[in-house]
C-alpha cells in the first residue's frame, strides 16, 4: 500500500490509477477495473484541494479504505464506493452525480455511509444518534453500507495520533461504544478485534504500552505452552484420521485489558490470555476433537459452550472449552469448521466475498442469518422512537446485551438478553402477545410478566384480550422492542383520549352557537383556517389543552354562521317570562336568584366559593380563600351554599401581573399566549427598570381552567420569572366597556 501512496502527490492519474488497480487486482482478482478506475479519478479530482490533518493528501483516506475492502475480497460496487465514500459530505458532488457517473447501487452505498448534516440538527448528540438511524435504514437496504463504514473508521484509527486529544478520545469512544459491538452484532471478528485494538491504543496510550509489552516479552512462554499442547493432540487427531489444522495466538490486547480490570488482577495472574483455534472439515469432526481434548486434558466445567447447538445472535458457531495443561496451565481452546472460520472473522461481509469466475453475490443476505434478524429488529423497534437521545441509549444497550437462550413450548430456541423477562419475550413472540400478556408458564409452572428468564427454560406465554399495557409495565422490560411497542401503545390509548374528549368539547361547544347547519359542513373550511390536516389531529389538540374551544367557536363567530332564530326566540322569550338570566351561580340548586360577585376577591369559574345573604342587594360570592369570609364564619344564616352551573354565559376580567427580564419582543411572546387561549385583552400596563419588567393585563376569561393554561404557557416564555393573579374587577358580558374603555 505504501508504494501505492507514495506516488500520489507526485503521479500523474493515469500512472496513479494505474498501480491502484494493480494493487487491488493482486489481492482481489476478478474485479470490474474498469469500474473501480473511474470511480479512482473520479474521487481523485473532487478531493484534489483537500488535505487531512496530517497534511497529506486527503484523496490518501479513501484510497486506503478502498485497499481495506479489496483486502476483504470484496465485490467491485463496494471498492468503488469506498473510494467514493465522502464526496457528498466533503464536495460539491450530489447523488444525482454519482447515480448518472456509476449508477444506482454506488449512489446509495456512499449516501448511506455519508452523515447528516450539522445544519440539520440541533445538538452533535442529536446529528450523531440520527446518523446512526440513517446508517442503519441504509444497512436495510445494503448491508454494504455497514461494511464500508468499517473500512473507513479503521483507516482513520490507524491515523488519528494527528487530531487533537479531545477528537481522538470522542473517536475512540464512539468506536468502543458503537462501531465494535456493532461489528461483533454482524459477526465481523477480524473487523471488531482492530476496531477494539486500535481505540484501546488512542484511548489508554500506557496501558496499551504495557501489555504489548508483556504480550511480546511472554512470546517464548507462549510458544512452550502451544507446542506442549499441539504435538500430542496433533499426533492423537492423526491416528484418528482427523485432518486438523491448529494454531495458538495471545488475546487481543484490548481483550487482556477488560479481563484485567474485571477481575482486578494484573497481567501476569490472567492466565487464560492465550487461546488455541482448531479448525476442521466437518461438525463430526468438531464433538470427535472435543471428546479427545477433554480425555487428554482436565476441562473446566463451567468454561464449555457449545455454540454450534445454540449460535450466537450474529450466527457465530463453534466449540469453546478451557482445559488445565500439563505444566498447570489455562488454555481455551475454540473448535470449529472452515465455513463457521470464514463467518467468525468476515460475518455478514461473508456474503460479499469474490470467488474467482462466481457471478457477483446478489443484493440481499440468506434471510436466516440471526445477524440480519437481529439488524430487522432494530428497524423495527426504532420506528416508534422520535427522540434521539432515547434511540442512541437503546442503541446502546441492545449491542451490549449478553445472552440466554429460551424455548418456545414447540422447542423452538430463542435468543434474549441476560436479564431478560416474561415480558420480553412475550413482545419478542409477536407484540399482540406482549400487548394482552399476564404472566407465563415457565418449566410448567404459572410465573408473573416481571419473571426473569434463566437459559434452558421452557416459556408458554398466557394472554387475555382483555389485558392492555400501562406505564408500570415498562420497568418490567429490559429489551428496545418491548419498551419501544409499551410506549407506542400507551401514545396511542392517550391520543385517542385526547380525541373522545376534544369532540365532545367542539360539540358542546357548537351547540351552544345553535347553528342551522351541521359542524361537519364547515370542517374543510375550519381545518384549513387552523392549518390541521384532519378533523380528528382538531380533536386531539383540543383535547390536550393545545387549541382552546373559543379559537375554534371564534371563526364561526367571525364569519356569523347562521343561527336558529326560532329556537334563539323562543329561549330568550322563555328567560323574559320568567324573569331569569344568565347568572352562572347555582343557589341550592337554583338559578333565579339575584347574586352578585364580591370585588375584593372577584372569583371565576372554577375557584372554590361560598355565598352571603346581604341587605337588599341578594347573594354576595366570594371565593373560600377571601381575606372577608372570616366575618361571617359565625353567622350560619347568612351562608349560604352556593357552586358554578353548568353552561355558563358569564365572562370574566381577571388581572395578570407578570415579572421578568426586559428584552425585546417580550410583550409580543406574551401577547400571541393570550390570542392563542381566545382572551381578549381590556388593559395594559408596561414598567421597566434597568433588565427589569413589570406588565400588568386586564384579560377577559371565562373560567378558572382557561386562566391556569394562560398562566403555565407564559410562564414557560424565556426570562419570565412570576405570574400572578392580582384584584380583578368584574361585570356582566352585556356590560363590557366598549373599544377597550376601562
């Protein structure tokens, strides 16, 4: 590789394009050149201006990341696509450029690996998390999508010492906390370990230092333990007519390093750092070599695993056991096919590999690979998740999930993260199930849905129609997709709440107008006033307390529906008759008393209140809390037991005083909350000192619930610190100043 850029700066493109593809040619053979060479001078002339922090040629990054994937054996689309993996970010390239110069499937690889832009999101966290959403939506489409992202984030960890520390540890981090379990999820060892190795080295420099060190210093040990233990098995497979191939390595550096710090020991008491893989022809083969393993050597009981029974989620399968050596010491031992290898340390790339004169892979991988149904789950979990930061936590906790396995009641295995319950694998069943679920029988006996699994447990969920999701159920799961369907189902339940309750208040409402023409007919009109798509998003904001009733009701009132006279005749008649009017207060159940509201406390509709005999002048109200009920506390008779009617026709003056930070166009913030609620404004009063205001509104209400939606959202207005009701003045509608007079 190195040949190859060192003549970058100084080649011509034919020459340079050249020995690239000689290059990808020697380790990848049978690739389309023609493709690949274009797809070189192409991302050669977009990046020619730019250079990486390392003041090199920026042109350099993609070329390597091409190399990484040529290496892999993969196909000629990906190549050209690494090579072109950052011409939509970095460039004035478009899509549409990509598609007209290499067609479809390049176009959508590089738009997939290609992050989203900073100008479109609020926070890096946000841009980040959504990145990660986009990568996977693209990975659903091409899995290649992943496989080149790999490529590109090895090559720049290779070559981040040039950053700043603060970059290189962000970098670092991420590839630790996304892109290696995320590698492992697919099943791409090769991949993960130098992913793992690689951040470890930029994120612990010393410590990275130290085991190398020890790692190189223990060689000599190594190789004695691997000899001791590979002649006599070598020998023993031989005379069985097993054809074996076996070979020692150390850990990986990073994996020392997490079992040192796990255990609390340091590296010379982590015995079981070397690990000895026995490849064979067949899965025969794979139980025939274990059993003679285990008859030379004593095994440690609770180190086998039999992968190949029970793969893993990403499809990893293979035999692990750890054995004591004849000099005392711990050696793990994997066992395993040629095809299990190849999956172990390519994973999904697998599916891309070139064999020489093979038709190129198609598009999509075998539809039983766990790691695509692992890659499908995800899809469809985080369609439910609109906040970013909770689809980057969940994204999160479902790469690092260890395992269980758990059988269906027809034997059938599935895989669930350890700590997993009832519930979730109700919701991993079907969601129906998990919506309805009640418990479980597990092994035979009646379990609750809170009832963590063990692995090798028999679960047959129990389910009632009847049974719905409530927010308690959410602490009783621990995988995205349960908590994902709970939320959505609760979202649903509570917006069609919002929308039985928003249609009944538009209803009453409309009613009181007594129109001669049915609400239906002005729905079109009235939905594209109010800039709602459907009649029932009208309700669900109503409903919430997001649109008031009297902004609905005021666009009939602007443009005078037609009233029922007749029956408006009639009921004002009725009223003329018999004396009443419009009083809002019940009196012992009765509304034809003459009442009157007390102007030192002024209460409204839905303040507590209690009424008091005067001379003369009827039933004074006043609210509970008044300063003045205390004079009549004794005097029994003259209380008098008094509540709001229903349907009230009384509007209201309430005065507002609001406390804050002067700063320009605060009065009209505050202003847009009294339209938005349907209160008029009566008075105003502005003072300002220095940084500080004072404002003061006289607003016309009509009830204590409209009043203390008005006094929240103003509330929630940047720099305002108070809002408070102060004396309020009152009089019947009929009796509102005109023009705004006091």
């Amino acid at each position: 590789m190195e040949s190859i850029l060192n003549t970058l700066p100084a080649s011509t493109p034919e020459v340079a394009v050249k020995q690239f593809l000689d290059k990808i040619l020697e380790v990848n053979p049978g690739v389309d050149a023609e493709l690949i060479g274009r797809a070189y001078l192409f991302a050669s002339e977009a990046h020619k201006d730019q250079r990486r922090k390392s003041g090199e040629l920026y042109f350099i990054h993609p070329v390597c990341t091409a190399v990484i994937l040529a290496e892999q054996k993969l196909d000629s689309v990906t190549i050209a696509a690494g090579l072109l993996h950052d011409v939509l970010e970095d460039t004035s390239t478009t899509k549409d450029d990509l598609v007209r110069h290499f067609g479809e499937d390049v176009a959508l690889l590089v738009d997939g690996v290609t992050k989203i832009k900073a100008l479109q999101m609020k926070t890096r966290e946000d841009r980040q998390a959504e990145t990660y959403r986009k990568m996977l939506l693209s990975m659903a489409k091409d899995l290649r999508v992943i496989i080149i992202k790999f490529a590109d984030r090895v090559h720049n960890l290779r070559t981040l010492k040039y950053l700043d520390p603060e970059k290189i540890k962000q970098i670092a981090t991420e590839t630790l906390d996304i892109y290696s379990p995320l590698a492992l999820r697919l099943g791409m060892g090769k991949i993960k370990w130098e992913l793992d190795d690689l951040a470890f080295k930029h994120l612990y420099p010393e410590a990275y230092k130290d085991i190398v060190s020890k790692v190189v210093a223990s060689r000599v040990d190594r190789e004695s333990v691997i000899d001791a233990f590979a002649g006599p098995l070598r020998s023993r497979l031989e005379h069985e007519g097993i054809n074996a191939t076996i070979a020692g390595r150390p850990k990986h550096f990073y994996s020392i390093y997490n079992k040192m710090q796990k255990r609390g020991k340091p590296f010379e008491e982590i015995y079981d750092n070397l690990a000895i893989r026995i490849i064979v022809d067949t899965v025969k083969d794979c139980y025939c070599v274990l059993g003679i393993i285990h008859s030379m050597w004593m095994p440690v009981q609770e180190r086998f695993k039999d992968y190949i029974g029970a793969p893993k989620n990403n499809g990893y399968r293979s035999l692990h056991t750890t054995v004591v050596g004849t000099q005392g010491s711990i050696v793990e031992i994997q066992i395993r096919t040629w095809e299990m290898n190849k999956t172990a340390e390519e994973g999904i790339a697998a599916h891309w590999l070139y064999k020489e004169g093979a038709a190129p892979p198609s598009k999509e991988a075998n539809t039983d690979d766990k790691a695509i149904a692992w890659l499908k789950n995800v899809i469809e979990w985080q369609e439910n998740l609109t906040d970013s930061a909770e689809f980057y936590e969940f994204f999160k906790v479902d790469l690092f999930d260890a395992e269980i396995f758990v059988f269906t009641p027809k034997g059938n295995l599935i895989s669930m993260p350890k700590g997993a319950t009832v519930l979730d694998f109700a919701f991993a069943v079907h969601t129906d199930i998990g919506i309805h679920c009640i418990g479980a029988k597990i092994d035979g006996h009646v379990e609750p849905v809170n009832a963590e699994l063990k692995s090798g447990q028999t679960i047959e969920i129990l389910h009632l129609n009847s049974k719905t999701p409530s927010a308690d159920m959410m602490r009783y799961v621990k995988t995205p997709k349960a908590r994902s369907a709970i939320r959505h189902w609760l979202n649903n339940a509570e917006k069609q709440e919002s929308i039985d309750l928003g249609k009944k208040i538009i209803q009453r409402a409309y009613e009181k107008l007594h129109a001669n023409s049915d609400f239906s007919d002005h729905a079109s009109e009235l939905l594209q006033h109010l800039g709602l798509i459907n009649i029932e998003r009208l309700y669900e904001q109503v409903g919430r307390g997001e649109l008031t009733e009297s902004r609905v009701m005021n666009y009939f009132q602007d443009r005078k529906i037609k009233r029922n006279v007749p029956s408006m005749m009639m009921s004002q008649f009725m009223k003329n008759l018999t004396g009443q009017r419009p009083q809002g207060i019940l009196v012992g159940g009765r509304s034809n008393l003459m009442v009157r509201f007390a102007q030192c406390c002024n209460p409204i509709p839905g303040d507590r209140i209690i009424g008091f005999l005067t001379k003369g002048r009827g039933i004074s109200v006043h609210r509970t809390d008044c300063r003045h009920t205390g004079i009549f506390e004794d005097d029994r008779e003259r209380s008098m037991e008094v509540s709001w009617a229903d349907g009230e026709q009384k509007k209201y003056y309430v005065t507002l005083k609001i406390t804050g930070a002067d700063r320009s166009g605060l009065l009209t913030d505050v202003s847009a909350v009294f339209m938005n609620f349907g209160a008029s404004v009566a008075n105003g009063n502005i003072k300002g000192a220095g940084d500080r205001c004072d404002l003061a509104f006289q607003i016309e209400i009509r009830n204590l619930n409209q009043l203390k939606q008005i006094s929240r959202q103003i509330e929630k207005i940047k720099g305002i610190e108070k809002v408070e009701r102060v004396k309020d003045y009152i009089m019947d509608y009929h009796e509102f100043p005109r023009d705004g007079a006091a």
